[in-house]
C-alpha cells in the first residue's frame, strides 16, 4: 500500500441550511489501493453518500483533497469532473442508474463508448455473465430491479475503470436478488483489476467487502 | 363539502403556479388572437355597411344622362313622387367638389358627423361651406372649409347649390341618387325624363368583393392562432388532470359523487376560462387597436376613406370572446374530462406519465389524421367554398395528428443510425421527449404551414396581380369625357399629341342570366398583345375585331363554365367565345367585343371614354393640360402610372396586417414550445441525472437540449412546407375560386421560406434557452438527488 | 347614425317649429332678427294665406275625418310646415326656407304615415296665393281659392286625392287671431277654417275607397310660441254633432300646471275664446304606443259651454314615427256632446 489508488485528505463538506451551514463531513482521512474494496457504513445522515459524490467528481468539496492515482480530483472544474466520471471513476446507484431512451444494449455500452474503449467482446462477456444477453433490445422500463442493476454493473465495469462506487446498489432489491447482484458485481470487479467502495448500511453487504470504514457525524469512526 | 371540495382541486394550481400561468397564457393568448380579429372585422364590416351606403361609394342606384342633368327634370321627378336626391361633382382649384342636398340625401349618405364639422346652418346658403378630409389644403378663392371625418381625401363635400357656384355651373346636376322609395301614385321615371339611364352603383371594382379575400385570410388566421393558442391549454389541462389523479381518487373514495367532481372540476374550468377569457379580450382589443390603422388605411385606399379609423366596443364582439374562451376551454379539456370520468376508483394514484403516448396510440391518432384527411377528399369532391374550408380545415388537422408519429419514425431511424454515443443518445432521447412535446409541434406546424399557406397565396397573387394591372393598364391615360360635345373637344385637341386614342365603349346588360358589363374595345396592339387571356382560340384577336367573337372574363367563364368555342347570347346575339381574361378584383362578368360590332349593338351608347397611347414622358404635361382645358373632374384622367402604385399599395397595405398575424401566431407557437419544455423539464432530472453522471457536464446537456428543440423545430418545418403548400394551393385554386370566381397560379418562394425556417428555429431556440439555461445551472445536489434513497 | 344626427341637427335648427318633439329644445330662445306676433292682428286675406317668411315657424295644418261606404271611420293628415333659418325669403339653393311636409292615413286598424323634407326657391316647396298652392314634392293643396282646394298626398303604400270645400269664413283663434301660449306671453298669429265639405278617394294597397266627411285647417305662424319649460302638447279639434266646433290645447309644463286655451266656435263661425284654466283635459287611459305611453282616452271639459265628454282614439296606435315623432289621429267624442275630431300629442319621450 505505498501508493494508494485513492487517498483522501481532510475531507470537509457542509450544507447550506436555513440556520447556518449544516457540516456533513468534518475532516474524513482514508486511502483505498488499486484492486482493493472498501466498505463505507454508518448510520443515516452520516455523510456516506456525499463522500462518494465528491470522490466519484460528481460534487464538489469545501476542503481537503481527494487524490486518485496522478489527479488531484478536488482541483478538477466541471468539464475536468465530467472526464474523470466517463472513463475513470464508475458509479453504481441505488435506483434511477439507466438512461431511459437508450435499450439495454445501447445503455451497457454507453459509458465504454463515451469514454473511447468500446470493446464489444467484453461487453458481449458481461451481458452473458450478467445474464442480459436475452434483454439487449429491451428498454429499461420493461427490466426487473435486479435486471436493471446488473446492467447498470455492467455499464459501469464496460468502461473498465480504476475505481467503481456503488451507492447501496441493492437497497433496492429484495434480499435474494440482492445476494446474487453483489456476487456478480464483486466476482467482475475483481476480475477487472479495479477498486470499489461501497456505500452501504447492509452489514451483511460490507462483510463481503476486504475492508470496512465506518462513518459517524462527518469522521471516519 | 363542496368548498372543501374546491379547496382542495384549487390548492392544485396554487403549488403549481406556474401551470396556472401557462393555462392563462394560452387560453388568454388564444382568446386575444381570436377576438382581435374578430373586431377588426366587425369595424371593417360596419365600415362597410356605412360605405356601401355612402355616397362616394356609389352604391345606390343612380339616374345619370349623357351629359349634364337640368335642375328642372329633378324638380319634376320629385313632384311626380320619385324620391330622387341631385348630386353634382365637378373638380375645381384642385379638389373634387361633390355637391348634395342635405335636405332629400338619405341620412345615412352624408358625410360622418364630427361635431364642428356636422352640416349645419352654415353649409346651405351663401358662402356655403365645404366639408374636407383633416390636413386638406382649400385656396381662399373657395368657400370656407370645415374638417371632417368620413371625407375622401381631395374631395369637398358642399352643399349643392354653392356647388353649382363653385364649379359655375347653374341650373345643372351631374346626376340623381334614387335615395327611397317613390309614391304609391308616381308614373314612372321614363315617362317624365326618357333620356335619364338607370345605373346600379359602380359599374368597376365592387370592392366588398375584393376585401372579402382580407377578411378570409384574417378569419382563417385568426381561428388558426386560436387553434394553436388551445393546444397550450390543452397541455396544461392535461397535465393539472394528471397530476391530480391523486386526488381526484382520494376524493372519490372519500365519498364524492363522480357527477358532482366532475361538476366541480367543469366549474373550476369554467371560472378560469372566464378569467383568461377577460385578459383575452382585452389584449384582443389591444391587438385590434394595433392592427386597426393598417386595416383602415387598405380600407381607405380602397374606399377614398369611408373608414373608422378607431374601435367600437361592441357587446357582440366581447360576448363572443367570451363564449369562444369557455368552448376553447371545453375542447382543450374534454378528453381529459371524459377519462376522469371513466376512471375506475381503484386506479393508481401515481401519475402515467401522461406526457408519455404509447406507440398504439401514436397510431390511433394517426388513424384520425388519415380520417381527416379522409374527410378533406371528400369535400374536395363535393366543391363549394363551405367544402373548400372543410377541405382546409381536414388539411391542415390531419397533418397535425400525423406529425408525433411521423417524427417518432424519422427520430428512431435517426438514433438507429446515428453514429457514437452522443448522437445516439441524442435522438433517443429527443424521441423520448416527444410525447411531450407534441402538442407545441403540433401548434408549430399548424403556424408554419399556415404561415407559408397564406404566404405562398399572397405572394402568388401580388405577382399575378402585378404582372395583370401592366397588362390591364397598357394605356399611358385612360380618359373621360363628361358630354359628348366634350369628348369631339378633346379628341380634336388630343388628335396630333398622342400616338393612338382608343375608344371604349360599354353598358350593362344581363349575360348568362345575370347583371354583366359589355365592353367595346378598339382594334389595336394594345389588346391584342397584353390582354392578360387565360384560355385562348387561335385566331383570337382577328375573329373579335372581324366581330363575330367576344372575350369573356374569367368570372362569367367559370360561373356559366363557358370556354373558348362556346356560345354566348349578347343582346339577344349569339357570339362565340374567342378567348377567357383575368380580370380580378372584379365580381361581375363582363364580355369585350370589336367596338364595330358594340356599335351595331348599340348605337346609342356615347363613346365618352379612351385609352390613350402616348409617349410616357409626355403624360404628366397632357394630363395637365387636359385638366386646365376641359375642366375634367380629378377621377376622369387616370393615368397608368398612379393607378397602377395606387393598386399596388394598398395590395400591399392589405397584407401587412396578415403579416403581423403572421409574426403573432408564429409567436404563439413558440410560446406553446416555452411552456411544454419548462413543464417536462422537472420530469427529465431523471433521464438526464444518469448521463450527467456518467460524465456530461450541466453545459453540455444543456446546449444538448438547445439543440434538440431546434432539431425538432428544423423537422417540423420541413414536414410543414408540403402542408403549406398544399394550403396554398387549396387557398388559390379552391377558396378564392369558390368565393371570388378567380384562380391564382401558385408560385413558390424558397427564399420566403428560408427566412421562416430562420424564424422558426429561432423562436424554437428562444423557447428553449430558459429551460436550458435552468438546467445547465441545475445545482448538482438537484441531479444526485435523483439516485437519493429518499426519493 | 352620425348622419342621422347631422340630419336632425339640421332640421331642429331649420324646424324650430317641429322642435316640440326634442323637447322644445331651446325654442323659447333667440329668435334674433324674426318678427314677433303682436295682439289685435288684422288678417287680410287671400294674402296672409301665403307665407310670411320674416317669422320662424309657420303651418298649414289640415286633418280630415271620414267615413266609407260601409261606415268605417278614417282620418288622414296634411301638414306643410315651413321653418326659416333667416328672415327673409330666397331664391335658388341658397334660399333660408326650408320645408317639411307631413301626411298620415289612419284606419281603425291601420296607421299610414310619410314625411317630405325641400327647400324654398327651388320649386320643390312652397306656397302660393292666387291661385292658392301649397306644395311638397307631389303633394300639395291647390285650387282657385283656399276655400276650393284639390289636396293630394302619397306615400310608398298609401295616397289620398281629396276636395276640400266650404263658403264658411276663417276663423281667428286667440283674442282676435292672437293666440297665447304661455303665462310668459309666448304667442302665434293663429286662425282655422274647420267648416270644410270633403269628398274623394282614399287609395291602400287593398284598393281605393270613397270618403266623405269633414275637415279643419290650421293656419299659424310664430317665431318663438312656447316657453323653455313646455315640454309638450295635447291638441284637440272637434266637430260636435250639434255643428258647433271645438278648438282645445293643453300645453304641459316642466315646472307648472298645464296651460290650457280653448275656443268655442258657433255652427255660423263665431268664435268664443277661453283662457287659461277654463278647459281642462284630463287623460283617463293610456296606451302602450311605439314603447311608450300615450294617454288615448281624455275627459275633456269646459263648464262655461256645458261640455263634458269622453275623447278616445279612433286608433289608438297612430304613432307618427318620423324623424319627429308624434301621435296624431282622429278621435270620436261621446258625453254631453257627440261628434268627431282629431287630437295631436307631442312630447311623449
């Protein structure tokens, strides 16, 4: 672990409120190195998701500094943000992950293609592995929930980042469905090479991460 | 129960102002297109109601003679008991002096009372008094003048005996207005004064015929902006249905009878629909109070100002606003209001994207485009101008259902095809938003294609009335003499100043079974080498001169569908028909002989008008020498050149105001783009949530979006031009013929299009830009909020 | 309608004489210039039958009551009127006189009524003396004297050719042919001939109908004859059974009690003038005319002659709707007295 894939400095990050601003994180500190997962827990409110957002460039923080690899991520502006979110960094939500106009085809290869490595073959691999290749020309209304998220893997491992985030990528789904996801979704990140944190209040989730960081009011626990 | 009832379908719109605004706006935008020109109509329509009556229009009937009528004959009619009424006119220090007898004038022709410039005392007697148009300038050497509205301009009502002193003309009348019925007890005219003729108003341009085209073109306008004013409400109403189908079954589970929500729902249309119906009418009145000087100067060139100038309230006009806001309001809300009433009491509260149409539907409505259009065929058909509108309307209806489906099948062929993830996801999603926009395409189109329709139409007809009036006005001067002792004057005088003198010669008689005009023509180049002729014989030219052939205008050919070849009776001779003219503007049909064969006809007839050739430089010295001569009133020496820019402006007047509709409905559609994206644009953070997160920037998606609306503005357009140009065509060659008896060729005008499309991605762009400009400052906490768990 | 403004306008300052209708608007006003009426006239005749164009106002006012051969009663009307815009005559258009003429024909169930506007100098108005001829367009009123006329009218739908006979003398109305018409001392020169035979042919669009009966005539000319505050005038002449004549007016007043004048004429011509107060007319019915009402029915009384009658139209809908509008139609009286007449009413607005 001398030179992490991820580090996070000093994270500081507050929300406007109508009494003052409200801190969400209050100095986090952590380093994640490169084909390791990492599990981010804590109760609600405790700044889980806002951490991912401002590692995954999809928000901004107040202070500190994340790293990831060579780039300073804090220090990118929006267009730089928007790069490191189409071929670097990958995230795996909760719900509302697809782009409703594209099939199920166009939607797993859509970030590959953004980010100039589409692969067909490796996409052709993941959907049979995801057990998509029956449902390509589908749209993502006609999916099931557990559909719907192994395609949203998928996407996210199409495009063979450094570092995939999932926000409680099975909150949605029912405990069974769930367990088969995340097998899938650990079983081709490790196959990939790449790093994940997972946000997640599933302590059966974060068991089957390498390690656990556990938030509470803004600090690392 | 019923106001808690209320409250709670009203709060509705309180949370969503904005859909309360955009219902108002639309429904108000509607009303006030509508009803604006509705009342510039009713002006136009008073207006001529007054003219017609007037005087200077000479609409009734009159009793004129070859040359001056003496006083005493008209003392004789009267006290036989024919209510006949004497006018002179004669031109003097440069006005048209116009003398009447205000004392047996029907009311309804003197000139307009303004107050200081009523008739009154001073106008009878001596010096008189003579009633000028404001700004008219009147020499010291005349009586003195009094402004007032209602008077041509160049003309100067007096009394007619300080007419005859004006123009010295004692003991003589140029003409008596039948203005009443005579006494049961009169002989008949012929006995008391045989060389007096009968003439039924003008025998020229009937111009009520000519502004009726005006007044269809600003009806048709006007009932297309307000079509498409009601597609905005319809997407409000739609929506506010939607959204509310919550409600409406909480309500209904909680014991509300089905008739009494949709009552109260009908109800609360009902008072919205009075409201905007209010600031409809008056923005209506604002439109008509702004287009209304345009409408009154194409009158006043028309008519020589029998025009008001300004607006009358009239109760007519705002009821009818009213009434067309709540039956708007009921066709934009009826589809709504019968699945609300079909809506099952368990149905899901959430709201079916109603936005979203599904591909069966799509279909169902293009079913009815075909119906439509179905429809139109048949009216063609049929024929006759009701038909002809019907044929518009299916027209224009069915390319409009037609439109969402259309564009769905090009969008998908073009994200099929479409190469890289932007692009495609580009049509994809544009295909998607489709549902939503439709309504606002639709209205664009109707705007689009009734833009070029209208425009096509008057671009064709200024061209072909253009290329007609040089035709029509070969001749440098067209002349009048008053008496026939004049006319042996002035043609001595003329004889070695100008290169040919053409005599014309006419007189009314019935052709084909109704009133038409007979017109003896000299032979010369003049006709035979610009008289604009539709439909020809060979031989044309030779066989009218030898005499036994006439030309027909377009308007009796049409009516009586005779062509070359066939045979009309004239005076009680049948004469072949050699050749068919245009002749627009006119609403009587009128044949053209060989001025021999008019002679033989009717060798009574004085020739007292000619056609003049003459070299163009030496028109205005001959014209003035012919007035200071002759004496000749302002309205007996035309020449080509005046008549023909006098034409040709108020042609032009005509149409600005058609232009301006133009602008406004355009506008309108734009405004129905405006406010179908701002009220999909909270439905789409979650379509656009994930692609920003997978690395668009806000800006990016945004000048996306941008783009996406002019696209689908660019696809309109084109699908609107054939639509345009079949509503031209139907305007040309099925309405104007039906209401006017003449057909336009239709003509295109590529770069009037061009300057549409502009327009129209333009205000496409315009309407866009808001909603873009909010989504590409949408704070990313509103994006990510869309993955929040709590959503 | 601005023209028919501009129309009126006209004729309320070339008619003064017809202004009762508007009001009486501004009539008790200005009659700058104009002659006044002065007591104790000395009429000469045939000479004061013809125009006297330096006063403002002047009529000839005829009425007629006749019968059928079947007995139905008819009434008609010829009015001349002239009305001078200045004091002095004219030839040619630019004379000051102007013309209106008047005629109305009225059955049981029918009312006929048609007007004629001229002017002076022109041929197609005016009155002449010896012989006597009144005229408008094709009506007139014409024979060798005014005691022998031939008097003609015609409308789109009704005429009448009449002779009008009598060797009975004119009589003056007023004190001696003066004529008061308010407390203020408005007045008009004033005299009638209401002796004449008449006889002729009625002619509807069913047909011509031979009338005979009786007729008056009013002669009167002013400049200024009613006071501001008048607002019009119910006019009765009868012709009692027993050959005696009626003449009544009560003149209403804005501010006041009516004003009331009368003259009892012998069957030899010997008139008797009342003043002020000893007629009373009191209106018993209305009826519902051209929406308004109009009182049809009237007691009528003057003590000093033993009179007290019942007047009632004989149509109750002879509304003259011209550009003036008024009612005038004959009446029968019935009461203390028998007999025929005609009554005219102004100023119902």
């Amino acid at each position: 672990m001398s030179t992490p894939l991820l580090s996070v400095r000093d994270l500081q990050k507050s929300f406007p409120a109508a009494d003052g601003p409200v801190p969400v994180l209050q100095g986090v500190t952590f380093d994640l190195a490169a084909g390791q997962t990492l599990a981010l827990t804590g109760e609600s409110g405790s700044g889980k998701s806002t951490l991912l957002h401002i590692v995954g460039g999809l928000d901004t923080a107040d202070g500190g500094a994340v790293r990831l690899g060579e780039t300073e991520v804090t220090a990118l502006d929006d267009r730089g943000r928007a790069a490191l979110r189409r071929s670097r960094v990958s995230v795996v939500f909760q719900q509302f992950n697809l782009i409703p106009s594209l099939d199920v085809g166009a939607n797993l290869a859509f970030q590959a293609r953004l980010a100039g490595r589409h692969d067909p073959a490796w996409c052709d691999t993941l959907a049979r592995r995801l057990g998509l290749a029956g449902h390509l020309s589908k749209y993502p209304e006609q999916l099931s929930g557990g559909q719907q998220q192994r395609v949203a893997i998928g996407r996210t491992l199409a495009v063979r980042p450094e570092l995939v985030l999932a926000d409680e990528p099975t909150g949605n789904l029912d405990e069974e469905t769930g367990s088969r996801v995340v097998d899938l979704m650990l079983e081709l990140v490790a196959e990939t090479g790449a790093a994940l944190l997972c946000v997640t209040h599933s302590t059966a989730l974060a068991s089957r991460m390498e390690r656990r960081l556990v938030l509470s009011r803004g600090r690392v626990a | 129960m019923i106001g808690a009832t209320l409250r709670a379908l009203l709060s509705h719109w309180w949370r969503r102002p904005f859909q309360l605004v955009t219902l108002m706006v639309g429904l108000a935008t509607a009303t006030a297109l509508w009803s604006g020109v509705q009342a510039i109509n009713a002006e136009a329509r008073a207006s001529y109601d007054r003219a017609a009556t007037t005087l200077a229009a000479g609409a009734r009937p009159r009793l004129v003679a070859d040359g001056p009528i003496p006083q005493r004959t008209y003392i004789a009619l009267r006290r036989a008991g024919h209510d006949v009424s004497p006018v002179l006119e004669g031109s003097a220090a440069g006005l048209r002096i116009i003398g009447i007898d205000p004392f047996t004038l029907p009311p309804d022709d003197l000139p307009q009372d303004t107050g200081a410039g009523s008739i009154g005392p001073d106008f009878i007697g001596e010096p008189g008094q003579l009633l000028v148009a404001p700004g008219t300038e009147v020499p010291d050497s005349l009586p003195p003048a009094t402004e007032a509205e209602g008077i041509p301009p160049g003309a100067a009502y007096a009394d007619i005996g300080t007419a005859q002193r004006v123009l010295n003309r004692p003991g003589e009348l140029s003409a008596l207005i039948i203005a009443g019925p005579s006494s049961m007890t009169a002989p008949p005219i012929a006995d008391i004064a045989p060389t007096l003729r009968r003439t039924g108003g003008t025998t020229t341009t009937d111009v009520s015929r000519l502004t009726g085209s005006f007044h269809l073109n600003l009806t048709a306008f006007g009932f297309l902006s307000f079509a498409v004013g009601l597609f905005i409400v319809r997407g409000a109403i739609g929506l506010a249905f939607e959204q509310r189908r919550g409600v409406f079954r909480t309500l209904r589970a909680l014991g509300l009878p089905r008739g009494t929500l949709l009552a109260l729902l009908s109800a609360e249309l009902l008072i919205l629909s009075l409201v905007a119906g209010a600031i409809g009418i008056a923005l209506g009145y604002l439109v008509a109070t702004l287009l209304i000087p345009d409408v009154a100067a194409t009158l006043r060139g028309l008519y020589g100002a029998e025009v008001a100038g300004e607006l009358t309230l009239r109760p007519a006009w705002w009821l009818s606003g009213f009434a067309i806001a709540t039956l708007g309001t009921a066709i934009a809300a009826a589809a709504s209001l019968w699945q609300t009433a079909r809506m099952p009491l368990l149905a899901p509260a959430n709201p079916r994207a109603w936005s979203r149409a599904s591909a069966q539907a799509l279909w169902l409505q293009a079913g009815a485009a075909a119906l439509c259009l179905a429809v139109a065929a048949v009216a063609w058909g049929i024929g006759g101008l009701a038909a002809g509108f019907v044929l518009l309307g299916g027209l224009l209806l069915s390319a409009a259902l037609a439109l969402p489906l259309i564009l769905r099948i090009v969008l998908r062929a073009a994200s099929r095809t479409a190469q890289g993830p932007r692009a495609q996801w580009f049509w994809a999603d544009a295909e998607q938003q489709l549902p939503g926009l439709s309504l606002a395409l639709m209205a664009l189109l109707l705007a689009l294609a009734a833009n070029i329709g209208v425009g096509t139409m008057v671009s064709s007809f200024r061209l072909t009335f253009t290329g007609w009036l040089d035709q029509r006005l070969a001749a440098e001067l067209n002349l009048r003499a008053e008496t026939e002792v004049q006319a042996d004057e002035i043609l001595a005088f003329l004889g070695p100043r100008v290169d040919a003198i053409l005599p014309i010669r006419s007189t009314e008689l019935p052709l084909a079974g109704a009133p038409a005009q007979l017109v003896g023509v000299a032979d010369h180049p003049t006709y035979s080498e610009t008289w604009p002729l539709i439909a020809r014989q060979p031989d044309t030219w030779e066989r009218v001169n030898a005499g036994d052939a006439a030309l027909i205008n377009a308007q009796l050919a049409r009516r009586n569908d005779l062509w070359p070849g066939a045979m009309l009776e004239i005076a009680g001779r049948d004469m072949l028909i050699a050749g068919v003219y245009s002749d627009y503007g006119n609403p009587r049909g009128e044949a053209m002989v060989g001025l021999e064969r008019f002679d033989t006809l009717f060798p009574d007839i004085p020739a007292l008008s000619f056609s003049l050739r003459l070299d163009p430089a030496g028109i205005e010295d001959l014209t003035r020498d012919l007035r200071d001569r002759f004496d000749l009133p302002e309205s007996n020496i035309m020449d080509q050149a005046s008549v023909k820019r006098a034409s040709l402006a108020i042609f032009e007047r005509t149409f600005t105001v058609t232009g301006a509709l133009n602008v406004l409905t355009l506008g309108v559609a734009g405004l129905a783009i405006l406010t179908s994206l701002l009220t999909i644009a909270t439905m789409r953070l979650p379509q656009l949530a994930p692609v920003w997160a997978l690395g668009f920037t806000r800006r990016r998606l945004a000048m996306l979006d941008l783009g996406r609306a002019v696209m689908l503005a660019a696809l309109t357009f084109v699908l609107s031009l054939p639509v345009g140009i079949a509503l031209a065509w139907v305007l040309l060659s099925v309405i104007n013929v039906e209401a006017f008896g003449w057909k336009l060729p239709l003509r295109l005008f590529p770069l009037d299009w061009l300057r549409l499309l502009v327009l129209s991605l333009l205000a496409a762009a315009l309407a866009a830009l808001v909603p873009a400009l909010r989504l590409a400052r949408t704070p990313p906490s509103e994006l990510l909020k869309v993955f929040a768990h709590e959503r | 309608m601005n023209a028919r403004i501009t129309r009126r306008a006209l004729m309320l300052t070339a008619l003064p004489g017809l202004a009762h209708a508007q009001g009486f608007a501004g009539l008790g006003t200005a009659s700058r210039g104009f002659a006044e009426p002065a007591p104790d006239p000395t009429f000469r005749f045939p000479a004061d039958h013809g125009p006297h164009p330096n006063f403002r106002i002047e009529w000839w006012y005829v009425t007629a009551n006749l019968t059928g051969p079947d007995g139905t009663d008819y009434g008609i009307q010829w009015t001349l009127f002239r009305s001078a815009l200045a004091p002095r005559d004219g030839s040619g258009w630019s004379t000051p006189q102007a013309w209106l003429g008047h005629a109305a024909l009225t059955t049981p169930d029918t009312h006929r009524a048609t007007e004629r506007l001229g002017r002076g100098g022109i041929g197609q108005a005016g009155v002449t003396v010896d012989p006597f001829e009144a005229w408008i367009d094709d009506w007139q009123m014409a024979g060798p004297s005014l005691t022998d006329v031939r008097l003609t009218a015609a409308g789109e739908d009704f005429a009448y050719d009449l002779s009008l006979r009598t060797d009975m003398p004119f009589v003056p109305q007023g004190v001696g042919g003066y004529s008061v018409k308010s407390a203020e001392g408005q007045a008009s020169y004033y005299y009638s001939q209401p002796f004449y035979a008449v006889e002729g042919t009625l002619i509807l669009p069913t047909g011509e109908i031979p009338v005979t009966g009786r007729a008056w005539l009013d002669r009167e000319w002013s400049s200024s004859p009613l006071a501001e505050t008048q607002t019009g005038w119910d006019w009765f002449s009868l012709h009692l059974s027993t050959g005696e004549k009626l003449m009544g007016f009560r003149l209403r007043d804005r501010d006041g009690p009516p004003f009331t004048s009368a003259t009892w004429i012998l069957p030899d011509g010997t008139p008797s003038p009342y003043e002020d107060g000893a007629l009373t007319a009191e209106p018993l019915e209305t009826s519902r005319v051209a929406d308004r009402d109009v009182p049809t029915r009237w007691r009528l009384r003057l003590p000093a002659r033993g009179l007290d009658v019942e007047v009632a139209a004989v149509n109750p809908n002879a509304w003259m709707d011209l550009l003036y509008a008024y009612w005038e139609g004959p009446v029968r009286v019935s009461g203390s007295h028998d007999g025929m007449g005609y009554l005219e009413m102004t100023g119902y607005e």
